[in-house]
C-alpha cells in the first residue's frame, strides 16, 4: 500500500504560480477555480486523495506555502521508538 499524505497551502502566501501543479507525481494539487486569496492569486489546493507525501511540492514552491503531512504506519513507529 503506497504512503499516505496531504498538504496544507498557506494561502496568504501562495502566489498561484502552478509549479507545485507541475511538479506533483500524483496529479492531486490545482489551482482553486474559484476563489482568490488576498493578494488577488488562485491559491493552490490539494483536489483529491492520493497524495504519498513525497514533499515535491514543498520544495519548488518559491514562497514556502506549502506543509506536507505524512502518514507514519505502526511499523515505522515502532522502529523509532
């Protein structure tokens, strides 16, 4: 089973210039269609389930908006501890 993970845009940072879009192995992160954060950008959003966590997406932003989160599995737990 492939890891699991999902990302968090800060928006007020985001400046909407899709290199995280391009850069996502898995295809789950696009532009909001509909909705502009204050600085007048389609911040991007993560669209659908899927995401590994690989953090692609963290390391070309230019802006530093983007946080992935990863899901650890209770083996992984138990070898750290």
């Amino acid at each position: 089973m492939p890891p699991k993970g999902r990302i968090v845009v800060d928006e007020f940072y985001c400046k909407g210039c899709e290199l995280c879009v391009e850069a996502c192995p898995q295809g789950v992160i696009q532009l909001a269609p509909e909705r502009l954060n204050l600085k007048g950008f389609h911040p991007a959003e993560m669209i659908a389930m899927g995401c590994t966590g690989c953090g692609i997406c963290a390391i070309v932003c230019p802006e530093v908006a983007i946080t992935v989160y990863r899901e650890i599995k209770a083996r992984e737990e138990k070898a750290n501890a």
